[in-house]
C-alpha cells in the first residue's frame, strides 16, 4: 500500500533538494507532481483540491521560500497537510456507561466485514466480553464463516435458529443471550449486497431501531478506488455512522480511501486490517501513515510490535547470560523467534525510515525462509551444542544439517552469524546497557540486513 504514492513523492522532493532556494515557481510545479501523484493513487479529486489549497499557501510563503533548507520545510508541511486531511488525532472505540455495548458492523459483500467483525472482537477482549452476532441471513455460509471465526478467535457467538429470516429478531434474541452469559459488547454482523439498494438500507433502519448501537461502523475495502468515499457517503446520510474501518490495506492498492474517507464524509477512520489473520487490526493513526506515505517510516508502530512481540522472560533470560559475558546459541534462538512474531518482514521494513522504503533493501535475502532455516538448524542441536557452539566440529556439523533438512554451508552460516551477533551483544554488555529493553529484537534486524 502506498509504494506508488512514496515513490512520487520521493521524485517530487528530490527535485526540490537540487535547489539552494525555492521561487513560487518552483513550489507551484512541485504541488503540480503531488496533485498528480495524489489523483494517480485515487483519492478523490475535491479532496486533492482541498489539500493542495492548503499545502500551496503555507508552501510560498517567505518563511519556506527564503528557508536553508527549503525542500524540507515543503516536506513538513505536505506531512502534516496530510496527516489533518485523514484526522489529526486517532478516534478510538467508545464503550457506553451503560451494558451492553452495541456495534452494528455494515458494509458491502466482499469488503471483509464478516472477518473484521470478529477481529474488533478479538480486540476488544482484552478488556471486555465480547459476543458476535450473525444477522446476515442472505449470504450463503454467512453465519456458519462468522461462527467458525469467532471459535479460532475465542469469543462468543450467537446465531439464528434453523429457518430463521429476520435478522432484526435475531438482534433482539441476543440482548438476552448476552445478558445471561455476562457479554458486555455486541457486535452485529449485517447483511451486504454487491451494490447499495434501498431495500438493505430499510433493512438496516429496522435493526437499528430494534437495538440501537452505540457505534455504526462502515467496513471499507481499500481496493475499491473512489467508489469508497460513494459508498461511505450513503451510508453515512441514511444510517449515521460513527466511524469507519478500511482493510485490505496490506494490498496492492493505491491508497485513495485511507486519505480521502474522512475528508469527503467527516466521518473518523478508527482501524485498519492489515492482514487477514484475526489479530492484523491496528488503530488508525493518521499522523503514522502520513510518515510511511512521505517515507519517514512508522517507528512507534514498529515499537510497538516490538512491545506486542516481546518475551520477558526470554529477555531477562539474556541479559543473564549476557552479565556473565556469555551469549549462547539459545539465547539467538529466542531473539529469531521473536522476530517470527512481528510478521513479514517486508512489512516491518516499511516502518523503517529507510530512502526509498522497503526497496532499497531488496537486494539483501531477508525473507522469513531464512528465518525458519536458522531456527530448524539451532533446535537440532543438542543442549550442550546450543550452550557451548565452539564444540561444533565437522561431524556434529553434518549431524545437525541432515536433522535440520539443511545443508552444512547453511549451518556454517548460521554458525558465523551467531560469531558476528555474539560480538555485537558482548560489545552493548561492556557499554552498560544491562537491561532487557536493549537486547529485544534489533540485534537479530540489523544481521537480517546481511546477505547469507
């Protein structure tokens, strides 16, 4: 997501970098690559209006034009046009005072609504119990996909009874189940057509009289280019939404709806599906995808996983071994399989402020393949092999290959990276930095930047 759009504006800012100082002139070609750049990736053309409005007034003042370093103040100021067009401040759920609580989850068919629906649920069970409602009694397997979600996922689950066709009763029937089984949240999972029609929204109407929500949350493909902000802009006039929830937006599309929806509807985006497992649903942040759209990366977003990902034991763990100038094969295993747990890789590259994103780093090999053969290699070994690696010799080398499914020079390899990934713990160790915040995951990142 947004590749195309990074990579204008990295065209656009490099060609102001070439200059000393900044004319009007060279603002108002500049604005012209990112009002081209902008329509390119689909957003809606009166919202690239609106921005670039904005942007080209703060963008020719003196301030900018007579600035040391001009194409930079340009930069920070698209970044934070950017960042008010899609919601300065994150909008979070909000839970009534009063249980329980009642999402009515809408949308078209085929913008994931039914797996959002139960990944809003696995979120908010942290704090809460939630339970999913299946009141989609059109769509073929409708109920039967929400029930099976909502087992792998650990919440409850209520459906209708055999021949049951009004989703309004079903509505209704779980207040009481809810109740008797001490859910606070509910999360109504609606029916959705290829196409809006008047007969879905009266469908809608009648639920939401019989149990008023708290929250009326619009699911949004993001593939869907403009058609998007159409779609969020009827359901907002004839059902009054309170936020919406874009997925898909680890895709290949362009980006449109992500800086557009809440420009042309006011209405928030509150989360973003960015997988399709049942945890991929993070808060939307305006503030960090203006940064991965400009190429600044998302470092508290990456933080975070990192936080998410963290074992403390398996720290604490470390900075044992590492008080007593010791770092052993297991300790590198439980970094490995902390970084298993952030997720592809090329995605936790785009949180990185790296020139030129994910991309300039292609030519090292850091897909997860290599991940998984240094963990198969280091659990074939034995304890003692793990704990004292310098007694690996040439036997216990093909030994471990053959166990592991690997191949010698893939041991040796895996063997010299543990030398370089000692060295550089070892060297933290003398600095000082004794507590489990340092040793986490970036030792075990910077030697994935390393080719085999």
């Amino acid at each position: 997501m947004f590749e195309s759009l990074k990579e204008r504006f990295d065209a656009v800012f490099a060609g102001l970098k070439g200059k000393g100082k900044l004319s009007a002139d060279d603002v108002s070609a500049a604005m012209r690559e990112v009002r081209r750049a902008l329509l390119e990736a689909d957003v809606n053309y009166k919202v690239v209006r609106e921005l670039l409005d904005a942007t080209s007034k703060r963008a020719v003042g003196a301030d900018v034009l007579n600035s040391i370093t001009p194409a930079q103040r340009v930069a920070a100021i698209v970044y934070e046009e950017l960042t008010n067009i899609m919601g300065r401040e994150p909008a979070p759920l909000t839970i009534s005072p009063k249980p329980p609580t009642v999402y009515m989850m809408v949308g078209l068919q085929g913008s994931g609504k039914t797996t959002t629906t139960v990944k809003i649920a696995r979120r908010m069970s942290k704090s809460h119990k939630p339970l999913v409602v299946a009141c989609d009694l059109r769509r073929p397997a409708a109920v039967e996909q929400l029930k099976i979600l909502a087992e792998g996922a650990g919440v409850a689950f209520f459906g209708p009874e055999p021949g049951e066709t009004d989703p309004s009763e079903v509505a209704k029937k779980s207040l009481v189940y809810a109740e008797n089984h001490l859910c606070d949240l509910i999360l109504l999972d609606t029916a959705g057509r290829l196409q809006l029609d008047d007969e879905l929204m009266a469908e809608l109407d009648a639920m939401k009289s019989t149990i008023p929500p708290y929250e009326i949350l619009l699911v949004v493909d993001s593939m869907t280019g403009q058609e998007a902000v159409e779609v969020s802009g009827t359901f907002n006039r004839r059902l009054g939404l309170t936020g919406v929830v874009l997925t898909k937006l680890d895709g290949d599309a362009r980006g449109g709806p992500a800086l557009a929806v809440r420009a042309a509807t006011g209405v928030p985006v509150k989360l973003a599906g960015t997988g399709e497992h049942t945890e991929d649903l993070e808060q939307f942040d305006a503030s960090r995808m203006a940064s991965r759209i400009m190429g600044m990366g998302d470092m508290a977003g990456l933080m975070e996983k990192i936080e998410q990902a963290a074992d403390t034991d398996g720290m604490e763990r470390i900075t044992d071994s590492l008080k007593k100038n010791k770092f052993t094969l297991e300790d590198m295993l439980i970094q490995l399989q902390q970084v298993k747990k952030l997720g592809p890789l090329d995605k936790v590259l785009e949180m990185l402020p790296i020139p030129g994103g994910a991309k300039a780093l292609k030519g090292a090999d850091m897909d997860m393949s290599r991940l998984k053969y240094t963990e198969a290699i280091i659990q074939s070994m034995t304890k003692k092999e793990r704990r004292s690696p310098e007694i690996i010799k040439g036997g216990r080398r093909r030994r471990i290959a053959e166990g592991s499914g690997t191949s010698v020079q893939q041991v040796n390899q895996v063997l010299a990276q543990y030398e370089q990934m000692k060295g550089m713990m070892k060297s933290l160790g003398k600095m000082g930095r004794m507590s489990p915040q340092s040793f986490k995951i970036p030792g075990v990142m910077k030697n994935l930047f390393r080719g085999r």
